[in-house]
C-alpha cells in the first residue's frame, strides 16, 4: 500500500496505519510529496511544517517496530527536510531503471526533472 502524504493527510498516519493493518497489507509505504512538477508548483500548500514531518516520523517508526516481520513500514522524508535528496527506487539503479518511451534510460522516473 503506498500513500502519499502532504500538509492536509499527514496528521492521519496512525490512522494510516490501522487501515493497512486491516487490509493486511505485507508493505506500507508513506511517502511524503517529492516537489516536482504540480507539487512544486502547490508547494506552498502542500508541504508540511517540521512538527507534522516529526510527529508523523514517530509514529511510523513505532509503526515499523511493532509491526517487524508482519509488515513492512517506510516513510519517505520529503527531500525539502534533508541535507541531499535521496537516493530513487533503491539506489539511482543500483537495482531498478526506468526506460521512457522514447527510449531514455534514466535511474529514477523523475530524473529527466532534475536541473542538470
């Protein structure tokens, strides 16, 4: 199960949570807006304060404790909160590439975004 979190959803993590545990979901991932494209240009109103970012952080991480070995829990740090942007789909294709249509080969679906 993959959500994806912003300033209005990002309150409801446990609430999150507990669905994917009904679901009986095996992974549930919380990733945060990455601001490309339309975020970027919604920015303003999507991304969250740093007290929702901790807040939200700490409850997934008991999330991912509690759960350990019945499901896994990631949360994806919104890159406007770290020192560098992370690494894409496991590693900028350590283990995944994305082929676009047109042929491109790129190490994350987002890449071509990127300014050079």
């Amino acid at each position: 199960m993959n959500v994806v979190l912003h300033r209005d959803n990002l309150d409801h993590v446990a609430e999150i949570v507990a669905l994917a545990e009904r679901l009986k979901a095996d992974r549930l991932e919380l990733a945060n807006t990455q601001y490309l494209g339309w975020a970027l240009v919604n920015r303003r109103a999507l991304l969250p304060t740093r007290e929702q970012l901790e807040a939200s952080r700490k409850i997934a991480a008991a999330a991912r404790k509690r759960l350990l070995g019945k499901m896994e829990v990631l949360f994806v740090t919104p890159d406007y909160y770290t020192d560098y942007p992370k690494s894409c789909m496991d590693g900028w294709g350590r283990r995944f590439i994305v082929i676009s249509p047109d042929g491109l080969v790129l190490p994350c679906h987002a890449a071509h975004t990127f300014p050079a």
